[in-house]
C-alpha cells in the first residue's frame, strides 16, 4: 500500500500531466497569456525538482509539444537526467519547426553540452531529407548545425553557409531554389512557404501564383488557403478525412453552419474509424455530456478550441461505443450546428445522462458549472455515495482548459476523476490514465504505467 507521501507525490504528478496536456502558455477564456505561462513555469520547476524521474518520465505521456519542448529544454541542461531514447522518440514526433525552435533555445540558453550536442546530431542524421530542411527551415538548420559543432561540407554545406558560391548543385531541391532566383517556372517545385516569398518578390499575380503551387500545398496548408484561394477561383480544398479530429473540428467551426453538410459529416466518421481502430464498438454503452456554452469559444488565440476538443470527441465515442448518446447543454440535436454559447447547467445535463444507465458516461466540459452553480458536483456526489457505491457506472470528467489559478484543470468532484485533454485521439489513454487520478492506482502502479509506456515508445 502507497504511504500518505506517496500519494501527495502521484496527485502532483497528475495535475503537472494535465497541465503538460491542456496548457500552451496561451490565453485563455478566463485567464491570460502571462498567467498560463507563469503558472505553467512554476508547475515544470516544481516537479523537476522534487521528482525528476517522474518528470522526465512524462514525455511518454500524451503531452503537448510545448510542454514536451520545456521539458526536454529542461532536462538537457541538467547532466546526465532522463533517457536519451526517449527525449529522442519525442523529437521525432514533434513538427520540425517546433524542433528547430528548441534548438535555437538551447543555442541562447548555452546548453552546449556533450549529450545535447549528440541529440542534435542524431536528429538531423534521422531526417528523410536535409536538403529539403535547408531550404523550408533554412534558419533553424544553420543555428542546430552551429551549435551541434557538426561538420556540414559539399553542396549542403554551401547552400547553408555560401549559397552564390555555387553556379549550379547536383541536388534537386538546392538546384530548383538557385534557379526560382530568375526562373519564374522553377518557383512552383518549391515547399509553398518558400514559393511565396518569391512570387512576392517578382510580382506575380497572386491567382496564378496559387493555382500552380496548389500541388505543393499541405493539407494544413490547403485548408488555411481555401478561402483566398476560392476569392482567386482556385480549388485548394483538401481530403477532410485525413485530418485530426480537433483540427478537422476546428475547420468544420470556422464555417458557416449552412457550409457544415454530409461532407463534413462522413469527414468526422472517417477520421473518427481511423482514431478508433480496432477498439471501435467495443465500449459498449456511451453516454457523453459535451460543453457548449458561451466559455467553449476559448479565447482570440485558441478560438473555439474547447468546443472543437468537444466535438471531436463527440465523433470518435461514437465510434468507441456499441451504443452511443451525445448530450449537448444546449439541446440541440445535430453536433454539426454547435455553437459557443449560452450557459453552463452541466448538472441538469448529468441527471439527463445518467437517467439514461450507460456503462460510460464521459464528461468534456471545462468544468465552470454555472447554472446553478455546484449542481454537477453534487449530482456526482449523490450518485457516487448513495445511488451507485459500487461504481457500477464509469464516469469520467475530460476538460480540455487549464486553471492557472489552481495549477490544474478545474474538477467537477473529487467523486469523479478528471483529466486533461487537448486531442480526441488520445481520449482512450486518458481514459485510462484517469484510474490514476480516481486513487484505484497509487505511486507504485503510476510508476510502473510510466514505465511501460516509456518502453513501448
């Protein structure tokens, strides 16, 4: 059995999980930029000092790439402190600017150290294609070559470092970037990042310009360019299916509601099956109480981010379950028509969920029960203590904002666990994850799940 201790030290390694889950240092509806970043500061300085395995240990969690960078910045200014493999599993799955960024952190802190300088080395070693790197991240591969102390000779090198030094390179992409200088045609084989700067810069009209670089375009990119590009007369639009769920939620809300139609629909089904894969139907009876009050807009720089966390988990329960119910506090029946406001009466919500007997019944709320205030928690309270003890039904509580007031994302009961989150894909970890959080698991089998996660990355 875990003493007292231990159990303060696993409840401080939940609530830095789901601040590491939740936060990015950004505003949000009810707090701002500068205090989700002191917090979030204070928080990573807390837990590396008191329990740095832990700490370090966390990167195998599904954590945002911000606070996955902090902790990995942080670790590599202490000697010889977290696995080297698994900061490395990390990097790989982070976007490469987001990598480069790190790397020039690293170079402005004075982190230079023999270990850091290896992980640089070794990153840029695993890339599929440097050349390609060189010219969309030109800046952030010569500071990480810098630092690294590498040696980066031959065409690389120059292009990098001297690139008029050459009249021609034998390298595809080196020589398509050296030739779009005075070759408009050459332009359009380049990553549309670096495309642009040069229709810019020789004044070309922007509907040509995009309607010819539209093969290069990302999907990210196609979506973010549908708009201006239709102004153009082009067709940028991309294969929604292929999307994350937040993100294609995320698209989906930025539209009118008359634009959000069967596409959409089976767009959400299609990534939903993807995400599910072979756990789908096999949750057997869902009964979801999804937010969308007026708090679920999010803030000007993460719009409608906890309505989007919302729908898109909507999408994939449905998919997890056998049998499945979404209850929206604004009652209305087609997710696809959802919209940020209102208020928030998540315990009359609750009552509606459970009157249904689910053998699920997952929460996505930020957690600002206001109508009236406290219902949710005691309805809890009152099924946990009196109507089911035995815990017959699993409830859960997902709330994708975090408090930088409480250091954690804020909880409807102590009667039920709640756990961050920030993409539905990770939903059936969190899930499990929150068994920690509910107190069935101590700090030995929080260790241990730690452990095993770590070593399937």
């Amino acid at each position: 059995m875990d003493t007292y201790a231990e159990l303060i030290e696993c409840e401080d390694v939940l609530l830095f999980a789901n601040a590491a889950i939740t936060s990015t240092g950004q505003r949000e509806f009810r707090s701002t930029g500068i205090e989700q970043g002191l917090s979030l500061d204070f928080l990573h300085q807390y837990i590396q000092g008191n329990y740095p395995d832990l700490y370090a240990g966390a990167l195998a969690l599904d954590i945002n790439d911000h606070n996955a960078a902090m902790i990995i910045r942080n670790l590599l200014r202490e000697r010889g402190v977290g696995d080297g493999r698994l900061i490395a599993w990390r990097l790989a799955r982070m976007s490469p600017p987001r990598v480069y960024r790190l790397f020039r952190e690293l170079r402005r802190d004075g982190v230079n150290n023999r270990r850091t300088r290896a992980i640089i080395r070794d990153w840029l070693a695993g890339r599929r294609d440097l050349a390609f790197d060189a010219v969309k991240y030109r800046a952030g591969v010569k500071a990480a070559v810098r630092h690294a102390h590498l040696r980066v000779g031959g065409e690389l090198g120059d292009f990098l470092f001297a690139p008029m030094r050459r009249s021609r390179f034998d390298i595809p992409i080196l020589e398509v970037w050296r030739r779009a200088h005075y070759e408009k045609a050459a332009l359009y084989e380049l990553p549309y990042t670096v495309a642009e700067g040069f229709a810019a810069w020789q004044g070309i009209d922007r509907g040509v310009f995009l309607e010819r670089i539209a093969p290069q375009l990302t999907r990210l990119e196609r979506l973010r360019l549908a708009d201006s590009a239709k102004a153009s007369g082009v067709d940028t639009r991309a294969d929604l299916g292929a999307m994350p769920l937040v993100r294609l939620a995320s698209y989906a809300l930025s539209r009118p509601v008359t634009e959000r139609g069967a596409e959409f629909a089976e767009a959400f089904r299609v990534s939903a099956a993807r995400a599910a894969g072979a756990r789908a139907g096999t949750w057997g009876k869902v009964v979801a109480v999804l937010d969308d009050s007026f708090s679920s807009y999010g803030s000007p720089v993460k719009r409608r981010r906890p309505l989007a966390v919302a729908l898109g988990c909507h999408y994939l329960l449905e998919a997890l379950a056998g049998s499945y119910t979404g209850l929206w506090l604004s009652r209305r029946s087609d997710p696809l028509g959802v919209r940020a406001v209102g208020a928030t009466p998540l315990g009359q919500r609750i009552i509606d969920a459970l009157e249904l007997r689910p053998e699920r019944l997952v929460i996505v709320s930020d957690g600002w029960d206001n109508a009236p205030p406290g219902l949710a928690g005691e309805v809890l309270r009152v099924w946990r203590r009196k109507l089911d003890p035995m815990g017959e039904v699993s409830v859960v509580h997902l709330n994708p904002v975090y408090d930088a007031e409480q250091f954690d994302v804020r909880r409807l009961s102590p009667m039920v666990p709640t756990v961050g989150i920030r993409d539905a894909e990770d939903l059936p970890a969190l899930v499990e994850l929150a068994s920690f959080a509910e107190g069935r698991s101590g700090l030995t089998g929080l260790r241990a799940y730690l452990a095993d996660r770590a070593a399937r990355r």
